[in-house]
C-alpha cells in the first residue's frame, strides 16, 4: 500500500564508485526525495551485468550469486534505508542496456541481433546474444531482484524499454532471429514475460514487479501499440 500517489519516475543517477557500487551520494538524495513526501521512488537504471551499462556511474549487481550476498550489499541496504525513510516505497530499476550502451562504455555490446544503433557513431554493431546467454540474464534479473528484496528495496521494475536490451527484444526492427526468441510477437515477446515470471518466482507473491513497456516505438516497423496491447 502506498501512501499516496505520487511517484518518482526513473532518471539514471551515475553517481556509482569505481566498483560500480552505491555511495553516500545515493543515500543523500534519495533520502531528500523521500523526505520529500512521494509515495513511491523508483530508482534509475541499476544494471544486471557490469560490461555492458546504460552509462558511466551505474550501480551494477554482478555476479549476482544464486545465494549469499554480493559485493556492495551494505551499500544497497544503506541507499534502501534511505530511501524509504519517511515511509514511502522505494523499488529499484533492474536494466540491461543491450546494444544501447556507448562505445566509452564497452565496444561489444549485445542484443537480439546485429542491428547497430546508429546515432553519431557512438555505439559499436551488437553481437547476438545465444540461447544460452538469454537464459543466464534472466536468471540475473531474477537474482538481482531478490537482492534488492534482501536489501530493504520495497519493490523492482523491470525495464522492458526504451530501446534497452528487453524492449530491443520486442521490435521487429531490432530482433531479427528466426529462433523462438525472435519473430512472432509470442516469440519476442519471450524473454521480457520469462524475466517477469522469474523475478516473480525469486522475490516471492508478496513482493511488488512492476514492468516498464513502450506503448509504441513510434517508428515504421517496430513495437506497436496494438502488440503492447497483447504483450500486457
């Protein structure tokens, strides 16, 4: 339940260490926008695996083990305490940035398929991720919900967006495979719902998942209103 229903929405922070861990400067505004009144916080992008981020600064959970703790833990709980300081939730943004991550971040980034992003030569064509490598990130959502669960993070949202390496999933213009990864829009539409179903099945029925989706890509070709439609 929250307290009322206003809500901050995601906006990355890049205010990580050189670890990629979070740091008093997280525990300092976050604690100033619960103090602020919303009901609920929503951090911005913390990444499911430390190659490949949205941007310089990101919190990264990784590895994320199937059991014990990871590195930063005591940062997490800090930021979470923090955040929920005047009662309110917190939930943390769980991302892959996909092909969507900066040459000066990495310059093997992955996706559905080799579609490069082409935006002021500032991203390097994508490799195609396996079969394989699909079902080990979705485990990695998975265990770096149930993180955030341990941490004193009240909810998580699946980014599923904005071009990121789940919604990359979703386009027809991005996910150019032939497997049942890619396709139809039951095949696109895979690894966002067996994320979905998989953080589910970490943090318990108790614990809020939220999805972040496109109503539209708004370009020729890509992921409509109507398959978001279906996909929710």
């Amino acid at each position: 339940v929250l307290p009322n229903r206003l809500a901050k929405a995601a906006m990355t922070e890049g205010l990580a260490d050189d670890q990629l861990h979070a740091t008093h400067r997280h525990e300092t505004l976050y604690g100033r926008w619960s103090d602020g009144g919303a009901g609920l916080l929503i951090t911005g992008n913390v990444m499911i695996d430390h190659r490949v981020l949205e941007r310089p600064g990101n919190v990264a959970i990784d590895p994320a083990p199937a059991e014990g703790e990871p590195e930063g833990m005591a940062q997490l709980r800090a930021w979470a305490e923090a955040g929920t300081r005047n009662g309110n939730h917190l939930w943390m943004q769980i991302s892959h940035a996909g092909r969507q991550s900066t040459r000066y971040v990495t310059t093997s980034p992955v996706g559905p398929s080799q579609v490069q992003l082409e935006l002021m030569g500032n991203y390097a064509r994508p490799r195609a991720l396996t079969e394989p490598e699909i079902l080990d990130l979705i485990q990695r959502f998975a265990n770096v919900a149930r993180i955030a669960r341990d941490a004193g993070f009240t909810g998580v949202q699946v980014h599923g967006a904005h071009g990121y390496l789940l919604s990359s999933f979703l386009s027809p213009v991005t996910n150019q495979r032939t497997d049942q990864w890619g396709g139809s829009l039951a095949n696109r539409a895979r690894f966002l719902l067996e994320t979905v179903r998989a953080v589910r099945e970490s943090v318990g029925s108790d614990f809020p998942v939220a999805v972040k989706l496109n109503s539209d890509d708004f370009r020729k070709g890509g992921f409509s209103h109507e398959e978001c439609l279906q996909v929710v």
